[in-house]
C-alpha cells in the first residue's frame, strides 16, 4: 500500500506541473500573438521608412551629380587643371631603360577631353596634357599613331615632350614607322625624356636628330641591338648639348657617341651596358667623376684601354654602384659609397679579387650572380656590410644571384667571421632557391644563438631581420622567424 500511495503522490506532483506548463505556455503564446500583431501594425511603417530612404538616397545622388556638373562646367579653371595634372600624373612614372608603352597614359588626356564641352576646351588649351609620344610594339595600328603624334605635335604646342619608343620585337609597316620617326625626330629640342627600344634602323631619323641642341633634356635611354645603323661612323655621331640631363641609360651594341665638348653638370645616374666600344665608356666616366651619383655598368672590365701607370677613376660623390664585372673596382675610386652591386668576375683573369681598397664604406652588398666559397676571401673584405641581398640584376632582369650549398657556413666558419655588423638579410628569386635552406638556418643559428665570445676577439652582430622574397618552404619561414623574433 505504501508503494501505491507514492506513485500516486508523484503521479499529482506531475499532473501539476504539467498544467502549470501547460498555463505558462499559453500564456507565452498569447505574448507571441500580441508581438506579431503589433509587427504587423509596424509593417506598413517600416515600408513606407524603406521607400523614404530611397528616395532620399535618390535626391541626393541627384543633387550631387547636379552639383558635380555645375561645378565642372562652371567651377574655377585653376581646379579642373589641379584634376587634369593629378590624372596624369597618376601615370607618370618613369623607370629608365625599364620604360614600356602606357596605354592608359596614353589616353588620359582623350579622356579627359571627353567628359564635357568646358572640359574639352580647357584641356585642349592645356599643353601639358598632350605631352606623352608613347608609340606601342604592336604594328596594327601604326597609321592611326602616325595620326596621334602629328595631333600630340599641335596640342603640346611648345611644352617638353616625352617619348617612348617600345618597338623591342620586329614591327613591320616600316613606311608609317619612318614617318612616324621623322615626326618626332623634328621635336628634339623639346626632349624632356626619351626611351627608344628599338632592334631595326627604323629609329635613326630621330637619332639624327639628338645630334642637335636638345636644351630640355633630363632623362635619354637608348636600348637596341643594331650595330652602327645606316652605316654611321664613331666620328659622326656625339650626344646632344643637354645642359639638364641626369638620366643615361645606354643599353646597346651600337657605337658610343663621341662625348666632344659635353655639358654634363647634372648627370647624376648613369647605366651602360656596351661592350663594343669600351673607350667610349672610360671617356664619359672621366668627363661626369664629379657629378655621379649612381653608377651600372653593364660590360667587362678586361678589354685593355688602362694604361699601366692609371691610378683609376675618381668618383668622389657615387653612393650605389651595380658591376656586371667585378673587376672594374680595380679602376674605380669610390670613397663614399655605400652600395654594391656585383656579379661574379667576367675578365679573363677570373681570379682577379675583389679590389676592396676603395669600398671601405660600403655597408649594402648585392650579389646577383652565382657565388661561391672562392669569392669569399674577396667579399669578406668588406667589412662594413650591415645588409646582404641575393638578388636580380639591372641587365639581366630575368636571372636572379644565388648561393652555393655552403656559402653561408663558410663565411660563419671564417676566423673572423665574414661581415661581423650583418644584420640584414634579403632573398628573391624567380626560379630556384637562391639559398640552401639548412645553410640559411645554420648560418642565422650561428649569429643569433651563440654568444660573441665563442667567435673570438670579433664582435658579430645578431641577425635582425630577414627577407624570403621567393617560394620558401613553410618550416623555413617560420624557423626564421623564431631565430629573428622569438630570440630576442
């Protein structure tokens, strides 16, 4: 009996709590109810806020494409030139001896005119908007800009011109080209900055040209690969009077100008890459030494032209220096500069060392080239160097510098160490590995785990940062970080 009288008092508990459940549900669903009619009331509110808010996003996006128009159409002159130069000048970018057709330059000033009446006149009485002769690799349309540089020619009235030529792969239709050259070789003396990528003799109409005064030069680059076009002697051709240029790049086989009677004052960077007429080269060091700030020299350095008793070349303001033969530091006195950049030896005498005397200051060091253990008794001369790049090179954009498998122990390995004040390190390749992964990590292990007492009497600098500008493998990146951050 017991028994039974206990269910039965669980059985009432249980019945009671499922009408108080059942109570408190009701109770919740009548709130639903009232909540979904009172949504319900709101609806129609809610639309009708909806539908405001986009007429009202409506009227300003009206308002504000009005007050775009009036004040582009009758808005101050000064403002709508301000526009134009900052469009244009979001183009203008010049990389000499790396300078390509612009499309987008190219038309910038078409465009512009184009938006409206009042536009159209400003921009046309605008000159400086039509200044850009970029002519493209591509023949199919080689009439049309035939047509483009004789308008350009009007529209820039008297203002400098720059030029690009990017004619580097074979273009047919020589007739427009000739006449296309002819155009622009009448400019000269409005130059400001010109880059010719030419491999016929389609471009010697507008060399001619360069023979003349060209007072507004500042930047000329000539890449080609014809040798002496037209048949043109040394004795004939010579750069131009430019009392402004700063900027040469001569990347060519064709004879180099005779540099008689040069006014080169501001000639700051210079960039040949010229093994045909190597003298030319020794004559246009002499005559810029005090002036040059940037020096590449894409050429060797074994062809004979010093004399015996030649001390070298003073270069008493050059900062940065790109060798495709390291044995032109043989021949170049460079007390202040502070980056290099150097390929493997080229000469004869690969042998030769690395002629430090005069790189005591140099403190950025880049190899773009395959190194060895054998240059390192050269290389670590170099005592100051604080940043080591493996890396590209100007004249050979396509190949990248790289280690061999133990380069970096070894330069650790060295009594003193190799570059005792390395602190950075930077990598990038397009291709291989420019470093042996297990080299790199020793190598940075060495420099940042070990103390400076177990290099000697030498204090070695920790390595403080490094750059993997390639494919490297995952544990490689993240080893170097832990040895660079984490060890701090």
């Amino acid at each position: 009996m017991a028994a039974y009288t206990t269910i039965g008092n669980i059985l009432a508990t249980e019945r009671i709590a499922l009408q108080q459940a059942r109570t408190s549900l009701n109770n919740e669903e009548q709130r639903l109810a009232k909540l979904r009619a009172e949504v319900a009331k709101l609806e129609p509110e809610v639309e009708a806020l909806n539908a405001h808010t986009i007429a009202a996003a409506s009227v300003c996006q009206n308002l504000l494409s009005r007050f775009l128009r009036e004040f582009f159409s009758a808005g101050p002159g000064e403002v709508l030139l301000l526009i134009f130069r900052e469009v244009i000048g979001a183009h203008d970018v010049w990389n000499a001896g790396f300078m390509y057709y612009e499309h987008e330059r190219a038309k910038a000033p078409f465009s512009l005119a184009g938006v409206c009446r009042r536009w159209r006149q400003l921009a046309l009485s605008t000159s400086v908007l039509w200044t850009y002769f970029g002519l493209p690799k591509f023949a199919d349309t080689t009439p049309a800009h035939l047509d483009r540089i004789v308008l350009l020619t009007q529209r820039s009235q008297q203002s400098s011109i720059d030029v690009v030529v990017d004619w580097w792969s074979h273009v047919d239709d020589a007739p427009h080209r000739l006449q296309i050259m002819n155009a622009i070789g009448s400019l000269a003396a409005r130059f400001r900055r010109v880059e010719w990528a030419v491999e016929d003799d389609s471009y010697g109409v507008a060399l001619e040209g360069l023979q003349g005064p060209t007072p507004q030069l500042t930047h000329l680059c000539v890449r080609t690969f014809v040798m002496d076009p037209r048949g043109w002697s040394l004795g004939q051709l010579c750069l131009p009077h430019a009392p402004r240029l700063q900027n040469l790049t001569w990347n060519s086989d064709i004879s180099m100008w005779n540099f008689a009677a040069p006014c080169y004052k501001f000639l700051t960077i210079l960039t040949i890459c010229c093994d045909q007429w190597f003298s030319r080269v020794l004559d246009l060091l002499r005559i810029v030494r005090d002036v040059l700030e940037e020096l590449n020299l894409g050429t060797d350095a074994d062809r004979g032209m010093f004399p015996l008793q030649d001390v070298g070349i003073e270069l008493p303001r050059l900062v940065r220096l790109d060798l495709f033969d390291w044995c032109w530091t043989t021949h170049l006195r460079t007390p202040v500069l502070n980056q290099l950049a150097i390929s493997s030896p080229k000469s004869d005498a690969g042998s030769e060392p690395l002629d430090t005397s005069s790189l005591s200051a140099v403190t950025d060091l880049i190899l773009t080239d395959i190194f060895h253990e054998d240059e390192l008794d050269s290389l670590a001369r170099l005592e100051k160097i604080t940043t080591l790049k493996i890396g590209r090179s100007w004249y050979e954009a396509s190949s990248c510098g790289k280690l061999s498998e133990s380069f970096l122990s070894n330069a650790m390995a060295r009594n003193p160490p190799a570059w005792p004040q390395l602190k950075h390190l930077h990598f990038e390749s397009r291709g291989s590995e420019p470093v042996d992964s297990s080299d790199l990590v020793g190598f940075i292990r060495a420099r940042n785990e070990t103390s400076a007492a177990s290099h000697g009497d030498t204090e070695v600098s920790r390595i403080e940062s490094v750059q993997l500008d390639y494919d490297a493998p995952a544990w490689l990146i993240h080893e170097v970080e832990r040895l660079t951050v984490c060890l701090r």
